[in-house]
C-alpha cells in the first residue's frame, strides 16, 4: 500500500549511527478539533464556530516538537494503514522525525482525539481513542532498543498501553539514558516504577492525582514536589498553566515564570507536550536545570499562539528569538 512505501522509503534514508538523540515513546492520533464560545457540559449541545483535523497525541506531538527545537528524534509508535496513518508519515517527513520505529498495524485503525477547545480562554477538553497505537507491545519496545541505547534522553508518557510505557521506562533506566515520565492522563503507577524516573513531569491536575491533594499555588506545588521525591522520582517539574512551572530536587527548588510572549494566547492544547519536548531538547544539550526550564516554557509559551497541536510546535529560531526577548 501507499502508507508501506512512504515507510519503507522513508526508513532507507535513516543510518543508524551514535549522536546526541532523544527517544519518545508515545501515540499517535487524529486531533478532530473543534472551536466554540464555551466547552459543553454534560447533555448540553453547542454551536461550534470552526472545525480542523490535524495531527495529534502526546508522544507524537512531543517528537516533532523535540525535531523542530533542533534535535535528533526517535519516536516509537503504531499507526493504522489508513488516511490518517498517511498523514503521520507526512508530517514527520517534514519534522524530520526518524520514524523507523514506528510500525504499521494490520489489525487496527490509526486513533483519533476530539477536543473541544473554548475560543475565549483557550481551556481545552479530549477524549482519546489510541487506535493502532494502544495495541503497542514489549515487542516493539525491543524492536527499538538500538535507538534508545543512543540516545541521551528517553521521554515517555501514559497514553499507550501502561505495561509497554513501564517496560520500556525499566529498559531505558537500564541502558543508562536519562528517563523522562509526562504521567498524562494519570493514572496509577507502581511505587517500584517512581526511581526508574528521572525527571517527573506532571501538570497541577495529574500531580494532585499522585499527592491526594490540590495542587493549585506554588505552595501546593512545593508540598507536592516534597511528596514526590519520597516515592524515588529525582527531580519534579510541575508545570501550572499560566502560573509557571516549579522544579524540584533534592538539591534545589525553584519557580520558572511563564515565558513573555509578543503575541497572545489562542490554544494551549498540546502546551504541556510543547514544554516536555523542550525540556528533553534542552537536557539533551546539558543545559542547566534553569536553562531547561527557560527552554521549556518558552516553547510551551509559542505553541499557544498557534491553532493546532504539532502544526503549532516551534523552530528553534523562534524559540532562541523569544528567549532573547524579541
């Protein structure tokens, strides 16, 4: 089929070699987005003022915002032999995102996501069917290890199948590559899994999930982060929407603003991949920790002031710009 030969095309021109990489291991899915005055509740219906299909998912999101940020990037993933698996192929393509590792189900369709996105505030809400990519297996994981064992930073989350993420989090820890856990959506983990982990990266909601208790103010930020590394993490970043981001070890804590920006908000959906693509690109150039997270916002901050997901990711030229101030 088409979508084959796109891959197989495509994978001849990746030579496997040693260099400073990133590995995301994550879904892919088809954002079905829709625009509106305000985000329906229950039984409610609304009249939408603008629709796009785009590209979507947490772990391919982050790939190609890793790529675009000027790194090296892996991603590991399943899609479906269908349209939308075409327009997967087509985008890392263009990202420049090495998807050798990215397989072709026969047996399922490509996911998709419907997000409903609140015109006036930017506020989102998604519901995510992975498709091909929830039936990813340890398989695939070891399919893939020579592009982990090259890497400098394995970045992962929770939406694929939870015991191919912990696998392959368990793999990655082995093999000595610095581990990043984004645990969206949250979702139990094993308290044996918390020292695999590096760098734990959750938003104000997914941290309340793991600390039984809100997390709003950077007080509660702070008495999460405390939380969190008892249970093994070695360093949290949590993230907090337009209040900045709060980093923690157990040698420092500090809050990182959010980054200024020229030209306002309009969508903050994939905001939270945009950050975590760029803390692992920064990482993976041994920045420090508050570069890091200075890197982070600031490609966070610029996906907002796009419409869409990976389409909205930004280049390193205008991450580095918005760093300068300009």
């Amino acid at each position: 089929t088409d979508i084959h030969a796109m891959h197989l095309k495509r994978n001849k021109l990746f030579e496997p070699r040693i260099t400073m990489a990133i590995t995301v291991l994550g879904i892919y899915v088809a954002d079905l987005v829709f625009f509106g005055q305000k985000i329906p509740q229950a039984g409610e219906t609304v009249l939408g003022n603008n629709f796009v299909v785009g590209p979507g998912g947490k772990g391919s999101n982050q790939a190609v915002a890793a790529s675009k940020a000027g790194v090296k990037t892996h991603f590991i993933s399943k899609i479906g032999d269908d349209q939308f698996g075409r327009m997967a192929i087509e985008m890392y393509d263009e990202a420049k995102v090495d998807y050798s590792n990215v397989s072709i189900s026969e047996d399922y369709s490509t996911g998709a996501a419907a997000i409903m996105v609140d015109e006036v505030t930017g506020a989102n809400a998604i519901n995510v069917y992975p498709g091909a990519s929830g039936a990813m297996t340890k398989k695939d994981i070891d399919d893939a290890e020579p592009a982990i064992r090259n890497s400098k930073i394995f970045l992962t989350q929770l939406e694929a199948p939870k015991e191919t993420v912990m696998y392959a989090l368990k793999k990655a820890s082995d093999l000595g590559v610095t581990t990043i856990l984004n645990p969206a959506p949250a979702a139990c983990i094993e308290k044996s899994v918390f020292p695999l982990v590096d760098y734990f990266t959750p938003n104000e909601i997914e941290a309340s999930f793991y600390v039984n208790h809100q997390v709003e103010t950077h007080d509660d930020a702070r008495r999460a982060a405390e939380s969190l590394l008892d249970m093994g993490v070695k360093n949290v970043v949590i993230t907090l929407g337009e209040r900045g981001a709060f980093f923690a070890s157990a040698h420092e804590a500090f809050f990182c603003p959010v980054a200024t920006l020229k030209t306002p908000v309009i969508d903050t959906t994939g905001a939270g991949d945009a950050f975590n693509a760029g803390l692992a690109v920064a990482l993976t150039e041994n920045m420090s920790v508050q570069e890091a997270m200075a890197f982070a916002s600031a490609t966070a901050g610029l996906s907002t002031t796009k419409i869409g997901t990976a389409k909205a990711m930004p280049s390193r030229e205008q991450i580095e710009a918005s760093l300068r101030g300009e």
